[in-house]
C-alpha cells in the first residue's frame, strides 16, 4: 500500500535535473511560511507593556493579545490539517499565508484592543493552517532521504523566528511604534504566497465519490475541549482556583464525547485506530513531555538569572537567547544526521542530551555563575534540536498521504500543549519549591532551591520520555513480526 504512493511523487517530479531546484523553491516558502507563524509567537510578547499604556488597559486584558494568537493555533491545527487531507493543501496552505497576511494589516490598524485581540485570533487561524500544512508538504515534496534535513530546516527557521520577534519587535517598537511589529508581516507574507503559488505542486483532483466528509461535529468538540484545556492551563497567572478546575473538568468531559463522536463518525475528524500505531502514539506522548520541559528554561531561567545570579536586564536578555540561538544552527545538522544514523536512533539520542542537561541543572552549584547555567542549557537545547528534527521525521516519513496534514496537525499539537502545561505545571512546581508567595521577591537560595527542583521533575520527564520511546520501538518491532495483532 505504501510503495505506490510513494513511487507517485518521484514519476511526477520528472526528470532529476530539474527534481532539486524544484526542491529548494519549494523548501524557501515552506521555510518562510514556519519563520512567520513563530515570529507571530514571540514579536507580540515584548510590546504588551507598551499596549497597555496605548489602551490604557491591565496586564490581564492585554494579555489575550498572546492568548488570542496561540489558542486559536491550539484549538484549530488538527482540524485544519484534517481540511487539508481533505479539499487540497496547496490550495489551503495559500488561503492560510494570505489570511495571516491579511491579518497582520489589520492587527497593525486597529483602533481599540479589542478588534487588535480579534484581529490576533484571525492571524492564529492563518498561522495554524501554515504550521498544519508546512511540515506535511515535506512528506509530499521532498525526496524520504532527505527528510530530515527538511525537517531540520524548518526547525531552524522555527528557532530563528522565535528568538528574532523579542529583539526585533524591540527594535521597531522603539523606531516605528507598536503597529510596525504587525505590518511587518505584511511584506514577508507576500514574498511567501507568491514562492507557495509558483512552486507548490498542484493539488491532485479527487473523484467526487471517494471523497470523505468534513468531522464539524468532532470540530467543535475538539476545538472546545482544547480551548477549555488551554484555558484551565494559563488564567490566574499561576494559581489554580475554582474557574481552572472548572475548565479542566470540561476538558475532561470533552475528550469523553470527543472520542465517543469519532468512535461514530462516518469520516471521523481523528481515525482513532491511527493510535493503535505504536511509533505515533510515542511521539506523539514524547513531544509533549519534552515540550513541557523546554517551557520550564523559559518560565525558570530569567527569575534564576536575576535573583540568584543577580544579572541586570541586558545580561539576562542575552543569557536567554542562547537557547534559541544555539537551536537555529543546530536544526539543519540534526536533520542530516537524522538521515545519515537513522530518526528512530537519534530520537533516544536526542532526549539523552536533554535528560544530561536537565540533571546537571538539578544539581549545579551557584558557586559557577552564568557560564554553569548556560552549559547546561545548550546540551539541552542540542538534545531538543536533535529530538524535534528526528521525532518529526519519524513520523511524516512514513504516513500515508490522505493522513499527511491531520498528523502534522497532531504533531505540532502536541508540542503547543506540553508548552502550555509547562507554563502551568512547571511554573507551579517552581513555586512550590522556592516555598514563596511572590517569586520575583524571592531570596536568591530559594529561586536557586526551586529551579534544581525544577530540573529534577524535568529530568524524570524526559526519563519517561526515554521509557515511552524504548517501548513504542519495541511494541512496533513486534507488531511488524506479527506478534501484536493492535
């Protein structure tokens, strides 16, 4: 079943003289297409004090100028993938660059914050569609050999606009003034719809009578039950009180009817026999986990940073972006050895790093100051460029075609969950552990007893990570043998 769909792109991609450059089109619009979905994450984050004094508005209401973007992203990659799947992704990957880019004008124009906060939940809708669709055009596009170099690519540009939107959106808020960290987006949207429309592969007509349906019941359930989640997770700004738990118990109650509603679907929105598939399911479990714990350097670092180490805002600013930094010149690379070593191997390899640089942070001693912390830091960050490009390739090398879009979907889900709950969890257990009430008052021993407690948890978590990927391998061998029917 698999050799045909496979053979079809390399018939259709004609002679090989023509095959690459083809490729590496396709690649810098894919490429740009995942540097603005996550340059749209983190630009908008350095100007909430400056839009709270424009709108004369609480921190609590300028931030859903955050919230609006990324739980739109959230509540709405499975099913705009699966829509991919379904109509087309060229066509839906298209429709996807020019809405964000149509967004970003108009978050740039808007008069009150509440159409900016409209304007950011529309620009989230477009960014969903980029980031579902830009990692399942790999599996369409380019050669299984080079997958992962693919996928490192695009993890590279992902790092890139992560570590870019603070410094730039800094830089243009002090030049042009807040509106001009939305309008840029404008110029480089462009650029990347005309590079997707010229190089794209044309999507495949499909027969009216072998088309499935559109899941809008499992839609909405998916889309309320995440939004719940993503809610419970981040309102009250660290403490979980009545309204969190109300939230996470409709989170609950909606996967209950969610998978009820699939399990009755005619064309489910989530085939849920695909979680029969062992080497999924672990990544998918996987990419959580390692999610959560990424998200702990950033809600850990800049308290540790400044409290226990007593650096001043510059410092701590340059201290913070080695993470990314470190996994921009490092994606392309882990993708090549992906490919060279195998995904699976590089995998384990992968959280092994993470796992070493979160155990030396749990016990590291003050006494050696900021290059003990930042050591640490990049053999995780090294480990985490590592794991994302091998797990990515893991699972869009061999996934059908029909299925491509939704378990982009699905991956990239994953992800913004594990960051939402380590914002939450791990935020949480920082707390605790530094027993205070107000972290950014806290004695230096105590953010630094908190932050080794920190990336103990965290250490664990990847252990169990490691666990989930020595059993998925094990459980996939045997089902290929045939000795697991599931």
């Amino acid at each position: 079943m698999v050799k045909p769909v496979s053979a079809a792109p390399d018939t259709a991609a004609a002679p090989g003289a023509e095959r690459t450059p083809a490729v590496g089109w396709v690649l810098a619009g894919l490429s740009l297409s995942m540097l603005l979905s996550s340059l749209g994450t983190s630009i908008a984050n350095v100007a909430l004090p400056t839009l709270a004094e424009t709108f004369d508005a609480s921190f609590q209401q300028v931030q859903w100028i955050v919230l609006a973007y990324l739980l739109a992203i959230t509540t709405l990659i499975v099913s705009v993938g699966r829509l991919g799947d379904l109509t087309g992704r060229r066509r839906l990957l298209l429709g996807g660059i020019a809405l964000f880019t149509a967004a970003s004008v108009l978050c740039g124009a808007a008069p009150t914050l509440e159409l900016l906060i409209a304007a950011r939940a529309v620009q989230g809708l477009g960014a969903a569609v980029m980031m579902a669709l830009t990692m399942a055009f790999v599996g369409e596009t380019v050669p299984k050999a080079r997958t992962g170099s693919a996928m490192g690519l695009l993890g590279t540009m992902s790092a890139i606009g992560t570590a870019l939107g603070p410094s730039l959106g800094g830089a243009l808020i002090s030049g042009l003034g807040w509106r001009a960290i939305f309008l840029v987006n404008a110029p480089l949207g462009v650029v990347t719809l005309v590079l997707a429309h010229r190089h794209l592969p044309v999507d495949r007509p499909r027969p009216r009578t072998g088309r499935a349906g559109f899941d809008r019941t499992g839609t909405l359930l998916l889309a309320l039950t995440l939004a719940a989640y993503a809610l419970a997770m981040t309102l009250g700004r660290g403490r979980f009180g009545a309204l969190n738990l109300t939230l996470l118990a409709a989170a609950v109650l909606g996967v209950g009817l969610f998978l009820r509603t699939e399990a009755r679907a005619a064309s489910p929105l989530i085939q849920l026999g695909m979680f029969r598939d062992a080497a999924l399911s672990a990544s998918l479990v996987m990419s959580a986990l390692v999610s959560t714990v990424m998200m702990a350097t950033l809600v850990v670092g800049p308290f540790y940073l400044a409290r226990t180490l007593g650096l001043d805002e510059a410092p701590v600013g340059l201290a913070l972006s080695v993470g990314p930094l470190v996994a921009a010149l490092t994606g392309v690379p882990a993708g090549r050895v992906a490919d060279r070593f195998g995904a699976p191997r590089m995998t384990v390899l992968g959280l092994v790093g993470i796992a070493a640089g979160s155990l030396v942070l749990a016990v590291l001693p003050e006494t050696l100051g900021i290059a003990g912390y930042l050591a640490p830091i990049v053999v995780i960050t090294v480990g985490y460029a590592v794991f994302q490009t091998a797990n990515n390739t893991t699972v869009m090398a061999d996934v059908g075609p029909d299925q491509r879009g939704v378990v982009s979907g699905m991956l990239n889900l994953s992800r913004n969950l594990g960051l939402i709950t380590g914002a939450s969890v791990m935020g949480a257990v920082f707390a605790a552990a530094s027993a205070t009430v107000d972290i950014s008052t806290a004695l230096p021993e105590a953010v630094a007893t908190g932050m080794r407690t920190t990336f103990g948890v965290a250490a664990l978590l990847i252990l169990l990570a490691i666990a989930t990927a020595v059993g998925g391998r094990a459980r996939a061998r045997r089902t290929a043998s045939g000795g697991d029917p599931a």
